[in-house]
C-alpha cells in the first residue's frame, strides 16, 4: 500500500515549508507542486535562485515515489541532472514530475518546471529504494 502524501505539507517538510512549496497532487507516481516566487527567493541578479527550481524537482519527486513506495520503504536521492533554460523574476512555479522507471531499489524520474506556462527547467533524477530499519 502506497505512502500518503499530505497535500498540506506544513510541518511534514520544514525546507519545502521555509521556499513556500506546496504539492497540488501526489498519486499513481506522478506529483505536482508549486511556489509562488516571492523576492526571498531571488538571487543578487533579481531571478529566482537556481535552488528554487533544484529544490522543486527533488521534492516533486520525493512525492512521485511515495505514491508507489510500500509502508516500510524509504527513497534517497542519488544523483539530479538539472537544465535552467529561462530566468524568472515573478509569477507561479509549477513542477511536474513522472516516474519514469521504477525498480526494486533505483527509480528514475522526470520533472518540468514551468513559470505561467512557459518551461523554465528540466531535471531527471536517479533514486535509491531501500526498506527502513526498525530500531
């Protein structure tokens, strides 16, 4: 039975809670969720910090594989490839992100970041798979 994933991630991601992340969905091993860019979130050049967008692709995919991870199991991220191909200074992020393969200890996975319907970021990650230890 697949990990829920709280919609309203207050206290549940205190990093996601600290950028404004909020998931809009978690289920069948995709995700969605946004931040509403707001001038703590910018760099010295006035556009959103490349860890913004960082942080939205890793969480998003968090919430991917949680919707297909079993009660006692865990997932850790073990590498992100991230490509920034617009700058955004204002507006809606919007993260959307798909498991693409998912094996009993790696999935890999994708996640597009759009600002207002324009893609400003692409990501795929490699995740490891593992079950918790009691104790």
């Amino acid at each position: 039975m697949p990990k829920d994933v709280p919609t309203d991630m207050s206290g549940f991601n205190p990093f996601g809670d600290l950028i404004g992340l909020q998931f809009i969905k978690c289920e069948g091993g995709q995700s969605r969720c946004t931040v509403e860019v707001q001038p703590g979130l910018l760099n010295p050049h006035g556009v959103v910090h490349g860890g913004v967008l960082y942080s939205m692709a890793d969480t998003g995919m968090g919430g991917a594989m949680y919707t297909v991870m079993e009660k006692d199991e865990l997932c850790a991220t073990i590498e992100i490839k991230i490509v920034y191909f617009k700058a955004v200074r204002s507006g809606t992020l919007v993260c959307d992100t798909r498991i693409i393969s998912r094996g009993k200890r790696v999935a890999a996975l994708e996640s597009e970041i759009t600002n207002d319907g324009r893609l400003v970021a692409k990501a795929s990650g490699t995740y490891s798979v593992f079950r918790a230890k009691e104790g």
